[in-house]
C-alpha cells in the first residue's frame, strides 16, 4: 500500500473535490484521480461517490475509521525504512 496514495484521498475526503485536492498537493487532476483508483483497486471497495458533481465519501463513519488506519499503517511503515 502506498503512502502517497493514503495522503490523496485524505486531501479528497478535506477538500471534497478531485481539484481541490490536486491543487492542495501541487499535483494534476489525473495523478489525483489515479492514485484514489489504485487505492480502490487495492482495498477492493469504492471510496469515494460522485452525488450532483460533488465527490462524498462513501459510508462516511466507516471511511473515516478506514483513513485514520491507513495513516497509522503509513506511519509505521515510514518509520520502518
């Protein structure tokens, strides 16, 4: 799992916007918008839902619960290397 991936979609679920998000983190629209479909990929559910062109997270409490776990596995990891 890939650090840089979990600091993506933690900048979607802020900003609640791909751009916004891309913007925040000084990357493109399409580097943001691939790194949240290889996470997706990897944990095998769908993160984030597009309601009226507003991008929500998708069963809010639990995606939550899942971020602050991939942060605490993405520290841990950083500080193994």
């Amino acid at each position: 799992m890939n650090y840089q991936n979990i600091k993506v979609f933690q900048a979607i679920l802020e900003h609640q916007n791909i751009s916004a998000a891309a913007k925040s983190l000084n990357y493109t629209r399409s580097t943001v918008s691939e790194a949240l479909k290889q996470l997706e990929e990897e944990l095998g559910v769908q993160l984030i839902v597009e309601v009226d062109s507003v991008r929500h997270d998708h069963d809010g409490g639990a995606v939550q619960r899942l971020l602050q776990n991939l942060q605490k596995i993405g520290t841990k990891g950083r500080s193994l290397c």
